[in-house]
C-alpha cells in the first residue's frame, strides 16, 4: 500500500477548505453558484493566468516585475488599434506588444546580463510611462473590441474560465512533465552549472519571459472584455498580487523549487478571499491585513515542511525505512 504523503499542496488546499467554510457559515449567499462563477472565479482570470508563467520565470531564480504595465500597454495599443482598424488589428497588435515587451525584458536580462528585477522594475515604468504618454493621462475606450471576451459562456461558464483551465493543464504539463521543465529546475539551483551542463539557459530566459509577454496580452483581452476601457494606471500592483499568488503557491522566491499545481491552489485562496471579504463587507483595508496574514500563515507552514524534510534527509540511513521497489 502506498504510503499517505502530507504535502504542502495539501495544507493549501486545508486553508482554502477553512476559509471556503468559514465564509460560507457567515454568508450563506456566497455559496450560490452565480456568485462563485461570476464574482470569485471571473475576478481572478487575469491574475491567475499571468501567475502561470509567473512561476516558471521564479523557479528559475527570475522575476518579472513589469507584467501589470505591460498588460496595460497591450490592451491600450491593442484597443486603440481596434478602434481605429477594426477588430483584426486589434488582436494583432495586442499580441505583437506582448511579444516586443517580453523580448525586450528577455533580452536584456539573458543579453546584457542585468538583474531580473532591476530590468523589470525599469520597464515597469516604461511600460506604464508609454501607456500614459499615449492616452495623455486618460483612458482608451475599446467600444466592442475582446467585449466577447468578458459576456460569451460556453456551457454555462465565462469563456475566460475556460482559457484559465486550458493554460493551467498546459502549464502542469510543461512544467512537471517535460524536459523544459526540469531545466528550468536546474537552472534555479544552479545557473552556472546548468549551463555547463547543455542546458542554454539564456534561450530559456528569453523564451519564458516572451512567454509571460505573451500571456499578458492574452490577459488584456480578457481584462478589455470585462471593462470595456483601460487607464494607464490600471495595472499598478498587478505585479504584486501576481507574485504573492506565486509565493502563496509554494514556489521558492530565491529559484529552484516550486510547484505549478500549488499556483492554482493559492489562486483559489485568493479568489475566495477577495469576493468573500468582499461579500461580508469588510473594508479594504482590513482585507488587505486577512490577505497578508493568510500568506505569512502559508509561509511559515512551508518553512516548517521543508526544514522537516530536510532533518528527514540528513537522519542517518538506518533511521529511514527502506523503500520498496
């Protein structure tokens, strides 16, 4: 019989059950299946969907910090083109902007050898300073543009819930399945060797951070069709939901180790907690103090585990029982 594994994905999965419960015992309307699709699940798309490729570029010791801004500047370009050339060319561009920012981060990063976060945190500013520049300080009205994006059901759940789930099984895939995946492992414990080792990792840092590119401007239209119109500085702290999702999830913020399916997990605690906090009528700010403290409470439960783990590792051999082929 194999043995029960009590795993750090599992203890997310309690905390969500906990909060999930708690909520719902205090207001029974959050269990109506209206309000779990159409509040809890549809508000979390964009940030969920950016966490995914999130998480691969932090497993490699990476950061994108720039993904709210550059978000943001896709659905202001690609808007404004659609306004102006009809809806072809507003998808064209919104991708095409996606893919420049994310070569751009991925090339001075894997190129001209500069930190992670250094880069993302200038083009986070350029990003947005563009956006700004652009619009003059004002909004870009998308009219019909991605507006099926944000009202299409299909089987009775938003269409963007659909292409949630669709990147998310893709993304398990990639990461735990495929050779990809390992290598970006190995280079999050160790650059230098996974280099000498084959692996090309400035080809992998360029790819993963055009890939978040990518997923940013898929995001726009999802964030155009629920909006209709984006502001300039619509994606200030996008960023930082984006990675505390990440965190929250299990994934390691110094590279090397994390888990694609605690991603998903953390996302649904955080969908739960905004539209259950939301729903009980609790004021921003406290809910920002709840959401802090459900990260910190994940952390320490994640430091606990793996210094756990680590004491297991290093006991002596005749202290482990012998595994059964």
């Amino acid at each position: 019989m194999k043995k029960f594994k009590f795993s750090f994905n599992l203890v997310l999965l309690l905390i969500w059950a906990a909060i999930f419960v708690a909520i719902a015992a205090m207001a029974p309307t959050f269990l109506k299946p209206d309000y779990i699709i159409n509040t809890m699940l549809r508000n979390i798309v964009e940030i969920g969907m950016v966490a995914l490729p999130m998480t691969l570029i932090i497993i490699t010791g990476g950061m994108d910090l720039s993904v709210g801004s550059m978000m943001i500047l896709c659905a202001v370009f690609g808007g404004s083109a659609a306004a102006a050339w009809g809806t072809g060319a507003g998808v064209a561009v919104t991708i095409l902007v996606g893919l420049a920012c994310g070569l751009i981060n991925g090339l001075i990063i894997a190129k001209a050898k500069i930190s992670e976060m250094v880069t993302t945190l200038a083009t986070m500013y350029l990003f947005m300073g563009l956006s700004r520049g652009y619009t003059e300080a004002g909004s870009v009205y998308a009219y019909n543009f991605a507006s099926w994006m944000g009202n299409t059901e299909v089987l009775g759940l938003p269409i963007q819930i659909w292409i949630y789930a669709v990147l998310a099984v893709v993304f398990v895939l990639l990461l735990h399945h495929t050779a990809f995946g390992r290598k970006l492992f190995a280079i999050g414990l160790n650059s230098s060797a996974a280099k000498y080792s084959g692996v090309n990792v400035e080809k992998i840092k360029i790819t993963l951070y055009v890939l978040c590119g990518l997923i940013c401007a898929l995001a726009s239209f999802i964030y155009l069709g629920r909006f209709s119109s984006v502001k300039y500085d619509s994606g200030t702290n996008f960023n930082l939901k984006v990675i505390t999702v990440v965190v929250l999830g299990g994934t390691s913020i110094v590279g090397g180790s994390g888990d694609m399916k605690g991603t998903l997990v953390a996302t649904l605690i955080i969908a739960t907690l905004n539209s259950g906090l939301t729903v009980l009528n609790i004021p921003i700010a406290t809910q920002t103090v709840v959401q802090g403290t459900v990260l910190l409470i994940a952390l320490v439960a994640f430091a606990i585990m793996n210094q756990a783990k680590s004491r297991r590792r290093g006991a002596p051999k005749s202290a482990e029982p012998k595994s059964v082929s």
